[in-house]
C-alpha cells in the first residue's frame, strides 16, 4: 500500500512535471511566434514605405530613393516637365510648393512615416498616381526628349548659352522651354 502511494505520487509529480515543462515549451512557442509576426510585420511596412518612397521620389525628382527625401531644388527641373505634361494632360493644377508644402513633413501626425498615398488633399495623389500611369511614365520620358531638342536647339542659335542639359536649368527657364515646344514661333529666351 505505500508502495502503491509512493508510486502515485511519483507518477502524479513526473505528470505534473511533464504537464509544466510541455506548457512552458507552449508558452514560450506562442511568444516567439508573437516575437516573429511583429518582426515580419515591420520588415513589411518598412518595404512598404520604401516602395512608397521611390514612387513619390520618381514622380517628384525623377530619381528613385528608398527613404523621405525632402524637397530638393537640385531636381526642380524634373519636378517642373512632370507638372508641366501632368497639367496639359489632366488640366488639374500642381505647383512646386504644393509638393514642397507636402515634403515639409516625413511623419503623419500618429508618428508613421508619411507617404504620397497619405495626402489629405488628393493633390500629391493624383500627381504621383498620374506618374505611374505606364502610358504617362512613357509620355514623360518622350516630353522631357523633345524639351531637350529644344534646348539643344537653343545652344545652337546660340552658341554663348551655358545650358548643354535639362539639369542646368531653374523651374522658370523649364517653362520657356516648353512654351517653345507648344509654339515654334515663340522667341524662346534663356538668362543666364
């Protein structure tokens, strides 16, 4: 009979230990599997913004960075054809300071990181969704071609001209430009 109880009890404490180490083994499984979907899930959004990123970034300076960037004069002159052909196409109106307006900020006011997609006014959005329109994205690159031919052009009436690329040129001059483009009869031009 105490054989049978020392065996019950010895019986129940290996149960019991089994039971707490199978649960601990549970336990410890459901939090690393929390651990992993939260991981998962940050590495998601973060190649969610960075798509977002280099989306806004290639409709606002024609060149597809990962993180914020804010706005940079050194690309003016992309953002400036973009709106131009953006303007002609949809006849919506854009200006260089709703995107710089826009880009002031890299965080919406929960803290996330701010993207085109969070545009209250629907401005950027449509801008930038414009962009990504392949046929636009195809028109784009056919306008900023002709602009260039039209500099090009320019340089050899005259030779004195400093400007060989897009690139050199401000905002203002970029409109010149396509004024000429819409008009060959208007006497294109360019300080400097």
């Amino acid at each position: 009979m105490i054989k049978k109880r020392i065996f019950f009890i010895a019986l129940f404490i290996l149960l019991l230990f089994i039971f707490l180490y199978f649960g601990y083994r549970i336990a410890d499984n459901i939090a690393h599997k929390r651990v992993e979907y939260k991981e998962n899930r940050r590495i998601v959004n973060e190649l969610l913004n960075e798509m977002a990123y280099e989306i806004q970034n290639k409709a606002f300076f024609g060149v597809g960075f990962i993180e914020f960037t804010p706005y940079n004069k050194k690309y003016e002159y992309s953002l400036q054809i973009n709106i131009l052909l953006y303007t002609k196409d949809t006849m919506k109106v854009i200006t260089l300071s709703d995107v710089e307006t826009f880009l002031a900020t890299s965080e919406n006011r929960n803290g996330t990181p701010r993207t085109w997609e969070d545009d209250e006014t629907g401005i950027i959005k449509d801008f930038v969704g414009w962009c990504l329109e392949e046929k636009n994205s195809k028109d784009l690159k056919i306008y900023r071609s002709d602009l260039q031919v039209v500099l090009v052009d320019y340089c050899i009436q005259n030779p004195e001209c400093p400007y060989t690329t897009l690139s050199k040129l401000t905002p203002e001059q970029i409109i010149e430009l396509d004024k000429k483009y819409t008009n060959q009869n208007y006497d294109l031009l360019l300080e400097w």
